[in-house]
C-alpha cells in the first residue's frame, strides 16, 4: 500500500504506508505510468475487423489500427456481443478472462467483467481455477481441504518465530514474492519474521535451484535440486523415516487414512522401486547421507513443509504438494503451533498472516446462465479443438465453441504458454475485445481495444482477508486521453443491451464504494469496535480492521477433535492414499503421492533446465516499462542468470545479449553470470512485453525476453490441468549478430481512418 502525490512540478511521488519495515521498491514503477507512450489515449479498432467485420484470420497482432470515437465504438460492440449471443447464445463468449488486474476491489477487473455479461449478456462461459496454483487447488480439497482454508490463516509467522525447529522450505520463500497479494499489503513482515525466527534457532533449509529463493536473513542451508525432482527428495525423506521407524504411527493411525499404499509405494511392493535416499539421490544429486540426516533432524523438534507454489505450476504439479503433505503427516505434525505443512507459505503476502475477522465485500457477480467452463490454462486447447472431449478432475468435459473472447485485467500474452500456438488459436475467434490502460501484446493482438484507468486515476477500495488495514485508494492523477473506468465501459454498453440498471442497479462508483464498504462497518459494529462512517473512512485514508486469534484455523481444530471436526475430504481425515483420486483412473495422478519424471525435461539439443518464474522487478507484465522495471533489464531485455560454468562452456560473459531456444520459440535476453543459479539451470522471469521479431512468424522470437515463447501449453495432468509455465528445456547461445529494437513498450501503428490499407 502507498500514499501518493502530484508535486508542483505535476510529477506523481508515490512512497510506502508509513510504518511498513520493508517497503516493496515495486512501488517506483508506479509514477512511470503517468504520460507515458505505452498507454492507450483512445479507443482503437483493428482495421480488418472495423472495415470487414468479425470472423477467424491470421492478422491479430500484425494488422494496423483505427482510432474511432466511444459512442460508434459502443455501439459496434454492443451490435456484435448481440449477434454472438443470438446466433450462439451466451455459450459463445468467453469470459473467463484471467489475470490480477489492480489491487482495488471495486475495479477489479475480473468482477466488473463477470457482472456485465451475467446481468446484460446472459451470461459467458467461464474458468476454474487459476494459474499460480490450480494443481494444488485442485488436489488440495481430495486429500486435506480447500487451499484457502488450509494454508492462510493456519500456519502463521508469530508461529514460526516462537515454535519452529526446521522449516524445510521447498522451492523456497523469496522475499519478492512476498512483495505482493492482490488486495495490497500494509506491512511486509516476512524478512524480519524469518530474521528473528533465525536467531532464535529455527533452521531454514531451502529446497529448490536458486540461492535467492530465501533472504540472507533466513541463514539458510541451500539444498540444491532440479526443477521438478522434489517429489523424489520427499519421497526418499519418507523412505528413511519409515526405515528407521521414525515415522508417526500414532498420527497416522488417527487423523489420516490411505497411509499403507504409500508405504507399499516407498518400500517398493508395489513396484519392485524401492524409494530409499540412494534413489532419491540418484534423481535430485543430493548425497544420500544427507537425505538420511535431513530426514532424522525433521524428525526432531518442531518442522514445517512448506511448498512454494511454482513447484506445482510444472508438470506432475500435483504430486509435490501431496507428497509435502504426506512427509508433514508421518512427521505428525500437521495441526501444532508452527509445524506441519504449509502450502505457498511466502509465495504471496496472504500466507503466514492471521485472518481478518470482519468481512470485506467483492464486487457482487450476479447469476452466471451459461455452465460450461474450462480450467483455466488450457484457453488455447479450447479454441483449437471446440467440440473435443477432455478429463478435469474427475469428470470428462467437452471444450465449447467459443466465438467471442472478452479479456479485461489480465494480459495472455503474459501469462499463457507456447505463445505461438496461442497467437495461432486466436486466430480462430469471430471477435477479441481487450480493455486495458497499455498497448500490451494481448491489446496489440486484439480487434476492438478500450483504453481503461488504472489504480491511481481513480477511487477504489484496497483490502484483503488478510491484512489489517483497508485503504481508501484515492484518485492522484487524471487519466489518459480518454480513457474509462471499466465500470464506466460497462454501463455503455449495458444500456445499449437495455440492461443500464441492472448492471449500475443505480449506484455510481462513489456509491459502490460506500455500499460495499457498508458491510466491513457493520461488521466492525457488531464487535463494538471503532467504525468510522464511508465519509470519515474516506478522509482518514485507512481504517483498522480487527484480525482474528492465532489458533492454527481449521488444521489445528482437527487435530484437537478429529471425529467432531472432521476435514473436509471425503473421509474426514488427512487423505495420503485417495480411493476418489485413484477411482479416477488417471495414469498421471494415481491415487497415492508418486514421482513421475519430468517429460519437458533437458535433454541433448536443449540441455538446459528454464525456470521461468515471478519477476522480482514488477508484478506480472504490469508496468514493465516502469522505472524498477526498466532499469534492471540488461541492453533493455529482461536478464536471465546462468551458472559461470554454463556460461564459460557458452563463451558467455556478464552482460552479453543471448538467444535461447527450443522447438516451441526462441528469445532474447541479458545474460548474468552467477553462481546463485545452480548448473544446469538457466532462470529467465516472466513479464517482459512480449516482443516479436516478425510478428507472422510460426516459430516466435522475441526480442525482449518473455520465457512464454519457450514454454510448453500442456496441463500438470489429467486431475487438475493446471498451468506449467514454471519449467521446459532450452538451449542457450551467445547473440553475435545485430541487436534488433525492442518495441515492446510503443505504441503498435495508428492508421488514419479509411486511409490505406
Ligand atoms: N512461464 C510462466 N508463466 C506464468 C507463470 C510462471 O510462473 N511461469 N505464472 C503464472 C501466474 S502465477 C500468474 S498469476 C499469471 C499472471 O498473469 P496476469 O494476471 O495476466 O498478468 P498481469 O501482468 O498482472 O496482467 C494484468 C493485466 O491487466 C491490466 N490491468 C490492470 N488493471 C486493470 C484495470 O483496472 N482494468 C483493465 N481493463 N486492465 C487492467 C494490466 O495492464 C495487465 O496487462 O502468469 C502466469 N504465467
Ligand atoms: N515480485 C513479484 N512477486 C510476486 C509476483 C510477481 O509477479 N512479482 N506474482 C505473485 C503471484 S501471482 C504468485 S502466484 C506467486 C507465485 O509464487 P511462486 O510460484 O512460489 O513464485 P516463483 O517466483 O515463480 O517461484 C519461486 C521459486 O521456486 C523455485 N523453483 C522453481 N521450480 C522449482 C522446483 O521444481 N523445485 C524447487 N524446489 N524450486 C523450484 C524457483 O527458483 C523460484 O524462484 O508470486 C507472487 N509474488
Ligand atoms: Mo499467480
């Protein structure tokens, strides 16, 4: 959260809440926003689709634009979102539209969006779950509850610094992660809650291929593994307490169920695999000596799992979050102050925090007509193959025709894999509406583009179920051009489909805000504690919301009263073996915790792993053309750190532009050499605008750096088909020859009206 001013100069200064011990410098992306050429000034229609109407082609993304008025912009849309619902019905839009968009709750992007097409449209086909965590969200509720419920507000960080011996960290918990939660933060606490864990003797051991993925603070032992091999390390863990009978029968017999297809698993009866630390060795590189020892030392004290998120944005996603769950029962933690397991625990500022004990309002969505959805990543398999049949947890769902896609508040182009077949099955749409405030490439690749406000050009409402404090995000600057609120869009095009009142139900935004804040006061009433009106909450800038005890949550009620408060899986209990899971015959998640090897995995041509994970200069794609974001980038690419071995053997030095590569694409990017990176690894974030050399390519290259070109676009597995952006396999080489521009953040061709073609 930050406080913001325009100076005389007319400059916008944004600095951190006061009182927050470690300030995001994400924050000095934000005044680059202002006046800047990447932002959308006017509305601006592709000019194939404003002169020859809707219909599948291949010229999104190279076609030229028109800049045209709001009201005939309108009123095209509306005609064209009337012709696909009458000719199709809501059946042929998609709404799913994924993506963070900004941290207010009014504005929130995905809310206002869902609101239209349900109360105007009839409805859209929509999306479950998301692509930071579907495998886990999926898997979760089999085999130990809802993600939510179980990971936020159980486990916190005052548990961790009075309580824990060993945090066994996989994947890490990078302080630029926890920079972030949608919602805003007003504190971040994490750097200091793992310094004074430290001293006072927590072991941090960080599990994972970057040594940055814990602060200095943490004092960590760093763990070195592959991408994708920390099932193997858990699973060799599990072996040795199960050998030396250190494993918690008790537990195990009381609050779980399924735990002797695991051991038949790990002892190899199932099998003939015998799942012992040399095994595990002989797949992560870990000297078997120290599994043993590791698994002994968690075996003492007080030890927390905790599961980065991006280790389940992979393939096989599922089976690390399951496999950490198992490793945390037979330890029998799960449930104690400060131990047991803990999914995402630092991936995002909404872990490790207590629970808000008043409510706070979304955006209400209104009644969604149409049932067909897809999971969430696998956007571009819907458009490539409508009518198609395929397996999501549990039920066999056939792909809609889909003939309209509307995305607001998030940026495919971003967060998508294999970007060329994305490109490919947009293709296929009649009509791709975009509103956003930049000339992102989902813009750049869209028909009609509304030019929306972000965060600072207008009033909102900033809070989560997990912070403190909720602040009043006041309007600092005025927008672009002409650019609109989407709730504003909205109503437009709501009263063109005689829907304007059922869509506003009469309220203007100040209105909305006061409505939904209406509800956090009552709350605050119902406690008797200080609840200041809309008006004094809006003057003050903030109000105080009261957090709840720190009793562990649901985790910590089941392991007092197992029978009466039983989880809510299908047995009640913790689930290690899943009779639902392995009644689904999914030979890519069987129904007890298992490795798979990686199939996207290195090999002779591509002999690099890629790690592909969360920028630490911005969130996402918004505002890389910030300050902080531009001035990390390396020659103005994003930069991708390698091992000095992988790059001596590369004849690459610090700072030099590199090309890497595999069947799917091809990028550019600033290489720095490092040791932070393990060997055999290379780690390129996501976020840089997606920059294509020649935009008709087949095969893309960017010239900027976004790792999504390089990606594969498969699900974790047939459960949950979750997003794998976070790992693939490339080659990388030395870039000799001229460096082309990068474009990413101008503004793509402007065409006079009527003009040439
Ligand atoms: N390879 C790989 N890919 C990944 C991941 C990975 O680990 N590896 N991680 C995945 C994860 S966890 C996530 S969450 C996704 C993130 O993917 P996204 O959420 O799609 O990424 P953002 O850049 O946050 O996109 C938000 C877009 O909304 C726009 N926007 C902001 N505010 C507003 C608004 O008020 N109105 C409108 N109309 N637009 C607005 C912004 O300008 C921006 O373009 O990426 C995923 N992709
Ligand atoms: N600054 C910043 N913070 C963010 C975001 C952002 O865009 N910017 N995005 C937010 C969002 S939406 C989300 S969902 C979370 C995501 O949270 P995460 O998914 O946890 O974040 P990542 O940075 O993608 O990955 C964390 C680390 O995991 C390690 N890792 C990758 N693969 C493996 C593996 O197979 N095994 C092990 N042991 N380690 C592995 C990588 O070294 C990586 O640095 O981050 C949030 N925080
Ligand atoms: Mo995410």
């Amino acid at each position: 959260m930050f406080r913001g001013e325009v100076d005389e100069g007319g400059a916008l200064r944004v600095r951190p809440r006061p009182g927050d011990p470690d300030p995001s410098p994400l924050l000095d992306n934000i005044p680059s926003a202002v006046g800047h050429r990447a932002r959308i000034p006017r509305p601006a229609v592709r000019r194939g689709w404003w002169e020859g109407g809707p219909g599948p082609t291949d010229r999104r993304g190279r076609d030229g634009f028109v800049e045209v008025g709001w009201d005939e912009v309108l009123d095209r849309l509306a005609g064209e979102l009337r012709r696909v619902r009458d000719a199709h019905g809501p059946r042929g839009i998609y709404g799913g539209s994924y993506g963070w968009a900004s941290a207010g709750r009014f504005h929130h992007a995905q809310s206002q969006l869902h609101r239209f097409l349900n109360t105007a449209v009839g409805g859209y086909v929509g999306s479950v779950g998301t692509y930071s965590g579907a495998a886990a969200e999926t898997i979760l509720p089999h085999v130990l509850g809802p993600s939510g419920p179980v990971s936020k507000g159980t486990v916190t960080w005052e548990q961790i610094g009075a309580h824990t011996d060993t945090v066994l960290a996989f994947g890490g918990m990078a302080i630029k992660n926890s920079a972030v939660a949608a919602g805003g933060v007003s504190a971040h606490i994490e750097r200091a809650a793992m310094a004074a864990a430290a001293r006072r003797g927590t072991r941090f051991v960080l599990v994972g291929p970057l040594r940055t993925d814990l602060p200095p603070e943490a004092d960590a032992r760093w763990l070195v593994v592959p991408p994708g091999s920390d099932t193997a390390l858990m699973l060799g863990l599990l072996h040795t307490l199960v050998v030396d009978g250190l494993h918690d029968v008790a537990f195990l017999d009381r609050y779980c169920v399924g735990w002797e297809v695991l051991e038949e698993y790990l002892l190899g009866k199932s099998d003939g695999t015998v799942r012992d630390a040399e095994w595990a060795s002989g797949i992560t590189g870990v000297p078997a000596g120290e599994i043993v020892e590791l698994a002994r030392r968690a075996a003492t004290g007080r030890t927390l799992v905790t599961v980065a998120q991006s280790l389940q944005r992979a393939e096989f996603g599922e089976q690390p979050v399951w496999a950490g769950l198992a490793l945390a029962a037979a330890l029998g933690q799960v449930g104690l102050p400060g131990g047991g397991f803990c999914y995402g625990l630092g991936s995002i500022a909404y872990y490790g925090r207590r629970k808000v004990a008043v409510p706070v309002s979304p955006l209400p969505q209104g009644r969604n007509g149409v049932r067909e959805y897809i999971p969430v990543a696998r956007i571009a398999d819907m458009l490539l193959h409508p009518g198609e049949e395929f397996d999501h947890d549990g039920r066999r769902l056939r792909y809609p025709h889909v003939r309209l896609a509307y995305w607001i508040g998030g940026n495919p182009f971003h967060h998508h894999q294999d970007l060329g077949r994305l490109r490919r099955a947009l293709g296929r749409l009649d009509t791709f509406v975009v509103h956003e405030p930049a000339w992102t490439a989902t813009a750049r690749h869209a028909d009609v583009v509304l030019p929306a406000t972000m965060t600072i050009e207008r009033d909102d409402i900033g809070a989560t179920s997990l912070d403190p404090v909720m602040s009043a995000m006041h309007r600092l600057v005025d927008p672009p051009g002409e650019a609109r609120d989407d709730f504003t869009i909205f109503t437009g095009l709501a009263e063109r489909l005689g829907a304007g009142p059922e869509f506003t139900e009469g309220r203007d935004v100040r209105a909305w805000l006061a409505h939904l804040y209406e509800r956090t006061r009552a709350g605050l009433l119902r406690q008797d504690l200080p609840a200041p009106t809309f008006d004094e909450f809006w003057a003050a800038g903030e109000v105080e919301l009261p957090l709840r005890a720190d009793d562990g949550g649901l985790l910590a009620e089941f392991r007092a009263d197992p029978d009466r408060k039983r989880l809510p899986t299908p047995s009640g209990r913790i689930e290690i073996g899943s009779r639902t899971i392995a009644d689904f015959g999914y030979p890519d998640c069987p129904g007890h915790p298992a490795y798979f090897a990686p199939t996207d995995a290195p090999d002779g041509r591509h002999p690099l792993w890629l790690v592909a994970n969360q920028p630490a200069t911005r969130l996402h794609s918004q505002l890389d053309y910030g300050a902080h974001s531009a001035a990390a980038k390396v020659a103005g690419r994003e930069v991708v750190r390698i091992h000095p071995v992988d790059a001596a053997a590369r004849g690459v030095v610090d700072g030099q532009v590199v090309r890497l590569f595999n069947d799917r694409g091809a990028c550019l990017a600033g290489a720095r050499v490092t040791d932070d990176v393990a060997p055999g690894v290379v780690q390129l974030p996501t976020g840089a605008w997606f920059d294509p050399a020649d935009p008709a390519d087949e095969v893309p290259f960017c010239v900027h750096g976004n790792p999504n070109v390089l990606t594969r676009d498969v699900g974790s597995s047939a459960l949950a088909q979750g997003c794998t952006g976070q790992h693939t396999a490339v080659q990388v080489q030395r870039w000799d020859g001229p460096l082309p521009p990068v474009r990413a953040h101008e503004p793509p061709p402007i065409e006079p009206r009527g003009g040439r073609r």
